[in-house]
C-alpha cells in the first residue's frame, strides 16, 4: 500500500513518467532495504518450525512496542 501512494504521488510529480520512476525508487529504497533486511535476518527463524516463527513475532511485537514507547517519551531514556 505504501509503495501504491509513493508511486501515484511520485506520478503527480513529475511531468515524465521516467524521472517520475527515479523519484518513487529514492523515495522508497531506504524503507525496502530496511524490509529486506529484517526478512533476510528472520528467514532462519521461519524455516525452523512454527514454533519458532511465533517466538520471532512475540519477540518482535516487544520490540517494536518498546521502541513506540520510549519515542513517545512516556519513558525517558
């Protein structure tokens, strides 16, 4: 989905649909390095069993909440 708005806003943009493309492709690249690797980081934990994937996500979940947390300064660091 967030590749769909980049691209229509990158469209908008420009006048030619080739620097229109350059556009999208900086604007998404630091975002789909950052997915790749984490999905290259997770892929052994995936192929290990099911177990294991649901221990990656609730680890992952933790994580991810305690970032929101320190960044909403609820809890300064």
């Amino acid at each position: 989905m967030e590749d769909a708005i980049a691209l229509y806003e990158a469209l908008v943009a420009e006048a030619e649909v080739s620097t229109a493309l350059d556009r999208f492709e900086r604007g998404r690249r630091e975002e789909v390095e950052r997915i790749q690797h984490a999905a290259r980081r997770l892929t052994p934990h995936w192929e290990l069993s099911p177990a294991a994937a649901e221990d990656t996500i609730s680890i992952a979940n933790c994580h991810r909440l305690l970032r929101a947390y320190h960044q909403a300064e609820v809890c300064p660091a």
